[in-house]
C-alpha cells in the first residue's frame, strides 16, 4: 500500500490593504455581497474575478426556494467571466461572505461544487488562478485553485 501526504500553502494578511495589489479585488467582492439574493438563508456571498487581460467581472449567490437551483458567488463570476472572455485565464478570485450586519471574521472557503468548478476553470486557462479569502478577522491567499482540490474530479473520454 502506498500513501500520499498533500501539502498545500496558505498565505495569512491581517488587512486587506496588506495584500499585493488585491485589495480592489476584495472591496468588489465584499461590495458584490449587497446585491446577492439570499432570502433564505441570510448569507451573501460575493465573488470577484480578475482575468488575465485585465477585467474584473463580480458575482454573488442566488437562492432559490426550489432547492438547490441556486447558484453560488463563485460560479455565477466565473461562469459570468467565462461567457465573456472563454478563452482568457482567470488570474485571481477574491470571496467575502456578509451575514447578521457584518462581514464573516473568518475566512470563507468556497463548497465543493465551486471548488471543482475552479480548478476546471484554472485547468482550461493553464494559468494558476489565485484564491482570496476574505475575513474580517483575518484574509487567506491560495497560489492556486487547485490547492483547494487536490484530488479532483477529471473526465477522460474514450475518444
């Protein structure tokens, strides 16, 4: 038997004017936040996403009563900057999390549906796409998606 030990780096700010050249990135994602339709549970969540040519498209989670045919902040960015710009590589994606009047003190990480959908995302750019996680209390950098998946989901065709 073979084991396997994965290792993954997480840079830690404690503001987010600390960060290299993220912090715009970050107040759009927190902003993104005011517009999401949480009804349900009370949970907005935004997203930012820098492309490689430059633009910055938002997103934030969607609810739905039917569930789960919403759609959270992660996806509705990418997916947004996808239908764009298919072929320019994400660079960075920076996610805030706003609930009971306040940002989240901790980081939030993205659910597994979106973690997938970024690496996939970070796959087809072959470029590494940076994660932000905001936090009031604290900011966390990933250098790349695929530090959050690290046994992903691959579909290899027969063909």
């Amino acid at each position: 038997m073979k084991q396997r030990a994965y290792t993954i780096r997480i840079s830690e700010y404690d503001r987010k004017e600390d960060l290299p050249a993220r912090s715009e990135l970050v107040e759009m994602a927190m902003e993104a936040t005011k517009k999401a339709y949480a009804p349900y549970s009370h949970y907005q969540v935004g997203a930012a996403v820098l492309l490689e040519n430059g633009e910055i498209f938002t997103g934030n989670n969607q609810e739905n009563a039917a569930y789960p045919s919403g759609l959270c902040a992660e996806r509705v960015a990418i997916f947004y900057a996808g239908a764009q710009y298919p072929d320019v590589p994400v660079v960075s994606i920076a996610i805030a999390a706003f609930t009971a009047g306040k940002f989240q003190e901790e980081p939030i990480p993205p659910c597994g549906a979106c973690r997938q959908v970024l690496y996939e995302k970070e796959t087809q750019g072959d470029h590494p796409m940076e994660v932000i996680l905001y936090g009031s209390n604290r900011i966390q950098v990933l250098r790349s998606a695929k530090d959050l998946l690290p046994i992903p989901f691959q579909f290899k065709s027969g063909k």
